[in-house]
C-alpha cells in the first residue's frame, strides 16, 4: 500500500506538502499522464473501504463496532500500479458536523471541479430517494460548479472544458431490481437535476451530455457476499481502470483536465481557494432541508390523491366528451389538495412551506390546464352541434322567419357556452375562453351561412322539379307537331315558366336573409338547372325511337289522308308516286326542324348565366352545371344521326308506298264474263241449295258483306299479313308439339337389349 497526504483537514486548510507528496509518488514528471478520481457518497457507507479494495490505497475504514466518523476532510493516495490520484472525501449527512453542511458542499464542488471521475457510492435502497441519495447536494454541487467552472470556460475560448465521468456505484445490489432499471431511474433523476440548474443566458440549451458522462456498476453485499463482492471490485479495477482497450475504461483523455503533474498542486489550491471563497455555497439550515424534503414529499402525496380524484373526468374529456360535473370536480380536487397538504405541511419553516404550497397549487393548475382546454373545445363543439339540430328543427315548419330563427339560436347558444365556460374557469388562473368564444361565434356564422346555402338549394331543386314536370308538358306538345316556329314555342312557354319561377324564389329567398348577392349567383344555378332540364326533355322527345315513330306518323297522315283529313282510298286514277314524294319530302324538310334549337325570334333566345368562382363560393354547384357546355346543348341531332333517321325513314316511307300500290294492282285485275255464266250454269244446282237453304243464305250473305267492306277499305293487305302470320305460328305450335311427343314415345320405348332378352325368354319357353 502507498502513503496517504490529508490535502485539506477538517478545518478546511490545504496541505502544502502536496507537491512533496506527488515527488515521493514519482508523479511529479509524469505530465499529463496520470488522472485523478474522488468519491462522493454518505458518511459510514464503506467509501474507504471500497476504494482500497479498488486501488490498493491506505486510507482508514470505519471500525464497524463504532459506527462513527472516519474519514475527515480530503485524503489523497496513490493507486497501486495505476498512474491515479484517489481522494477519499469526507461523508455528507455525518451527526459530527450536524446542521453545519457547509463542508460536505464545498469538498464535493472541489470534488467535481478537480476530478476526471467521480464515484458516486450509494446503497441500492437510496436509489430514487432525493435526500436518500445526495440529489440536493448534488444538483446544488453542479449548480455552482456549471456557473464557477464551466460558464467561465465557455466565455474564455471556443472550446469545451472537459467532461467528467459520474460513475455510480450501487452497493449491496441484490439482483431483484435489474441493473438498466436503475440505470434508467438514475439517468432520469440526474437530468432533471440539470434541467433544474440555473444556467447563464448563453448557455440556456446546453445539455448534460456536453459536459457529463454517466456510466453504472454495481457491488453485491461485502458482509453477506465476500467472495462476489471481491470479485466483481476487482473486475471494475481491471475494466474500468487498468486496461485501457477496455470498452468500460474509465481513465480517456476527455476527461483529463490537462494540467501537467507539476502543477497540479498550485492548479487544485486554487480550485479550494475559489470554492471557499464562493457565496453560493451559503445552503439552508438543516431546518430548511427537512422542510424542503417534507414538503416535497407532502406535495407528492397530495398530487396522487388529487390525480386520482380527476382521473374518472380526465378521460372522457381527453376524447371529446362533454362532462357537465367537471367544474365542480376541479375545484373540490384543488381545495381537497390544498387543504390536505395545509393540514401537515403549515408546521415547517414558513418561507419553504409558502414557496412548496405555490409549486403545488402550479402543479395542480398544470395538471388541470389541458383539461379546461379540452372542456373548452368540447364545448365548442356541443354548442356548434346543438345550433345545428336546433336550426333545421325550426326551418322545418310551415312559416319561419330564418332571420329571427338564427339570431335567436345563436344568441341562446352562445350564452350556454359563456356561462358554461365560466363554470369551468378557477378563479386565480390565467385561463381565458375568449378566443374560442370568438371561433365559436365564426363557427355559427359560417354553419348560418351553410343553411342558408342549403335552403336555398332545396328551393332551387323544387323548382327545378317544377320546371322539369311542366317542360315535359309543353316540349312533347310542341315538338310533336313541328314546324317553322317550333323552337319560338318552345322557348316562349320556358321563358314565360322561368319568369314564374324566378318570381317566386326571390320571394322566398328574401325570407331566408339573402344577400342580393347570393340571390343573383342562386338565380343564375337556379337558370341554369332549368335549362339542363329542357335540354334532357328534349333529349328525352328527340330520341331515336320517339323521332322516328313521329316522322313516320306525320308521313301517314299527309300521305294516307287528304287535306280535309278523309282516309285515301287507293284508285286506279290516283297518282300514288306524286302524293308519296310530296309527303316524303314534306317530312323531310321537317326532320331538319331538329337539328339545332334555332328561334326565329332572337328575343326569346336563352341566356345561359356563366359559371365562376364567386358563385362556387355562395352555393354549392353541381358537377353537371360545373362541366355543362351550352354552345354544345344547342346542338340537338348531329348529322350522322340525321342521316340515319332519314335513312330508316326512308325504308318505312317505301313500304307505305308499297303496300299502297299493291292494294291498287288487286283492285284493277278483272274476271273475265264467260267465267261468271259458266260458273252460274254449271253451280245452279248448288246455288239453288245456298237460297232454299236460310242458314246457308244467311252465312252467304255474311260472306258477302264481309268481302264488301274488306275491298272497299283496302284491308286485303292487312289481313292476308295477320293471317300469313297466325298461321306460322300454329304451324310452330304444332311443330314443337310433334317433336315433344316424339322424344316422350323414344323415352318409355323398351330398347333393343330387353327386346333381344325377351325373344329369348320366349324361345325358352317353348
């Protein structure tokens, strides 16, 4: 074992023999090559002990018997056969020194500031405790030392001063909680400690990581386990200390402080004299302490009841609910905490007990914050909702006045969110709703603005229904009869339609408190709704089928009918081909009629009223209306389905003009006399049977009378078709029956197998 130096005693005096002592070590030419550690811990917690089990060093240990202090002050000695400095601190919290915490501060600041690593040993019991496990000391300890040490750096050069390695060392770890779970609770607490410090302005985003390493080792029980306790202290010697290819070791250049061994003791008299000399080390009494710790602990008991209270609002909030009871649930939550944490935590030191109630009731309020603002919202979103229902509630009925019925709902429901809203609103808060009772405001506006728009449209709709239903009227009466001035009908009929319309929309329309604005874009989607209409009827009456069963009517009437309207009856003397070109070239000319819609009278001409950005913003617009072309609506047939029409008219045309031919050709074949008196001599006899006979007679004249009207009426043609064709469709009925019966008669036929078998049966017989 080496020799020991005291460097600074229990009366805070550093030692001048120092250097000396860095000679007898064979330090003192060793420029940068050696390091130096230190330990931080509580008082009687084996730090002299495990740190010459580590190293091989000679401080005293505690006589266990005693349990009293040992170590007092700052001792340094050398490791064995490791180029280190190891100082052995004095233990925080000890009874000697009792509230006197002046000492323990500042040996652990010149701890820090000197050291490349700082051991920090606990026992694995402390971990998660505040004052269990030196954290006040310690975040004061960084404090002071980010603002002597750290920020003074920064403001000198550009460049970092080297970071310091905190190595844990959690004792009498009994492998029930695992290693990374302490890891992750120290981590945790170490860098709320940071975010806490008190940082220059320049420094405000520094991070722990800049100028902290962490790292974590544990030690299993000295007493209990020996054996593993020695060990594992001699695994971390030789990860952590001795063997430099180590991932774990400990001792890189980063973390040397760059001061030559020659100079290290002016260097570390230096940091003692700054840290001595420093008023931010001038820490509460022991009295202030247990304050602080109690109230803490107080405040964080009270916030669990108090979360646990709120929780069964909390979520249904979180997710969009309304709770009506939230308000009072967080006042009563607040005052129940409040007075809980008042109960107890009144009897310490008042300055503290002010400061922790002030946290509290900010945490509490932080806690409540986002819920106010979700309730808020929720209300918001009731309020919007219910204006909703209530509104096309009320424009249900037969009469309204859709002026008062908005005023009225919104009024209404704007005063349900104030007064809501204040209910939720803790006196003492900064909490405002003024904002989201200006959205809401807008909200209603814009949701009035959208009934409206669909008021308007469903009256637009009825009246296009209305138009629709009287168009069909008067387009199949108008194009059913063409001529010249059809299309002036047409349009005549759908101007003075659309005049009616547009008269009783704008009267509803005021009723609705329309801007004239959004009546004139309406009007125009209401014109042009109407037109899409007409156009689709007149689609509808210039169809194909529909097109050509009128032209062939109108070439029957003016070809089968006289101009006094009597049925033509078909002579010899009439010119058929004459008659039958007229009608077809009449018909024609007016097939022409449809092929575009062209008015003579430009004045009732329709304006088609133009589609643009204005109008899409007032009134929702088909995409019909947004897509429709008019100049391509004027259009009715193209020329292809023209010519078609004309084509097959045509062939119907001939066959008119045939079938009238043929009744005249049948009416000028004549019988010769001769043929007549033969057949009256040689049939007297059964001529002579028909007049004796009445039956006979009567049936005969019937005959008679019958062929009579079939000739004068030219119905041979017709007749000789229905009968042509009745008598193909017995001829397949009675086909089919045949050839029915002759599949059932092959079915119940025996086949020629049971033939053969039975000839045989009988041949055996016999």
């Amino acid at each position: 074992m080496t020799s020991r130096l005291h460097v600074i005693n229990e009366e805070k005096i550093f030692s001048n023999n120092l250097s000396s002592q860095l000679n007898q070590w064979q330090l003192s030419n060793s420029g940068f090559n050696y390091n130096v550690l230190s330990v931080f811990g509580s008082q009687s917690t084996g730090k002299s002990t495990l740190l010459n089990k580590l190293f091989g060093t000679s401080f005293d240990v505690m006589d266990e018997s005693q349990r009293r202090q040992t170590t007092k002050g700052i001792w340094m000695c050398k490791a064995l056969d490791i180029p280190l400095l190891v100082m052995d601190v004095e233990g925080t919290d000890g009874r000697e020194r009792g509230e006197d915490q002046d000492f323990e501060r500042k040996s652990a600041l010149f701890s820090l500031a000197a050291s490349s690593v700082l051991l920090i040993n606990m026992w694995e019991h402390q971990v998660g405790l505040y004052q269990g496990a030196n954290m006040g000391l310690l975040k004061t300890v960084m404090e002071v030392n980010f603002s002597m040490f750290i920020a003074n750096s920064n403001s000198d050069n550009t460049e970092k001063p080297p970071k310091t390695l905190l190595l844990f060392i959690i004792r009498d770890h009994l492998a029930i909680t695992p290693l990374d779970n302490l890891r992750t609770t120290l981590t945790n607490d170490i860098e709320n400690i940071w975010n806490s410090v008190s940082k220059p302005e320049n420094l405000t985003e520094a991070n722990l990581s800049d100028y902290f390493d962490l790292d974590f080792v544990t030690l299993p029980h000295k007493v209990l386990q020996p054996e593993e306790f020695d060990q594992q202290t001699l695994r971390i010697r030789n990860n952590y200390f001795s063997d430099k290819d180590s991932k774990e070791f400990a001792l890189k250049p980063e973390y040397h402080r760059k001061i030559p061994a020659d100079g290290l003791s002016h260097y570390l008299e230096t940091i003692w004299d700054k840290v001595q000399n420093n008023k931010d080390l001038d820490v509460p009494t022991q009295q202030e302490l247990l304050a602080q710790y109690r109230c803490d602990e107080i405040a964080s008991e009270t916030l669990k009841i108090f979360h646990n209270r709120i929780i069964s609002v909390k979520k249904p909030v979180e997710i969009g609910k309304f709770v009506p009871e939230l308000g009072k649930v967080m006042r009563d939550a607040e005052k129940e905490a409040l007075e809980m944490f008042d109960d107890i935590a009144f009897r310490y030191a008042k300055p503290v007990y002010d400061k922790k109630r002030e946290e509290l009731v900010d945490s509490i309020r932080t806690t409540l914050s986002p819920l106010y603002i979700s309730q808020v919202r929720n209300l918001h979103k009731k309020a919007i909702d219910n204006f909703k229902k209530e509104l096309h509630t009320r424009l249900k009925s037969d009469s309204y006045d859709f002026s008062n019925v908005v005023k009225e709902s919104s009024q209404h429901h704007i005063e349900t969110f104030v007064e809501q809203a204040n209910e939720i609103t803790l006196q003492g808060t900064d909490w405002s709703y003024i904002e989201t009772l200006e959205q809401l405001k807008l909200d209603i506006d814009t949701v009035s603005a959208e009934c409206r728009s669909e008021e308007l449209l469903k009256l637009i709709k009825q009246l296009d229904r209305t138009i629709q239903k009287e168009a069909g009227e008067f387009v199949e009466v108008c194009l059913n009869h063409p001529d010249t001035d059809m299309w002036d009908k047409v349009l005549g009929r759908f101007n003075a339609l659309l005049d009616r319309s547009k008269t009783s929309y704008n009267m509803k329309a005021s009723k609705l408190n329309s801007t004239q604005k959004e009546i004139d874009a309406t009007t125009g989607s209401l014109l042009r709704r109407a037109w899409i209409s007409l156009r689709n009827k007149i689609e509808e009456q210039c169809s194909e089928a529909i097109l050509l069963f009128r032209l062939r009517s109108i070439f029957e009437d003016k070809f089968r009918y006289d101009n006094k309207g009597i049925p033509r009856v078909w002579r010899p003397s009439d010119d058929i081909e004459l008659i039958y070109t007229d009608a077809k070239e009449h018909t024609l000319q007016l097939l022409k009629l449809y092929r575009s819609i062209q008015p003579q009278d430009e004045e009732k001409v329709f304006s088609y009223p133009q589609l643009d950005d204005t109008v899409q913003d007032i009134i929702r617009v088909s995409d019909e209306e947004e897509s429709y072309n008019y100049e391509e609506s004027l259009q009715v047939l193209g020329e292809a389905k023209e010519a078609q029409l004309a084509a097959r008219f045509k062939k119907d045309a001939d066959a008119i003009y045939v079938e009238a031919k043929r009744s005249v050709v049948s009416s000028i074949s004549k019988i010769p006399l001769w043929f007549y008196v033969a057949l009256l001599v040689l049939g007297w006899n059964e001529l002579w049977a028909i007049l004796s006979n009445p039956i006979y007679l009567t049936l005969s004249l019937l005959g008679l009378v019958t062929a009579y009207f079939v000739y004068t009426l030219n119905l041979g043609g017709p007749i000789s078709t229905i009968l042509v064709t009745v008598g193909k469709e017995v001829n397949r009925i009675i086909v089919e029956k045949m050839v029915n019966l002759q599949a059932e008669t092959r079915d119940t036929a025996p086949t020629g197998t049971d033939k053969n078998s039975d000839t045989l049966n009988a041949d055996t017989n016999s």
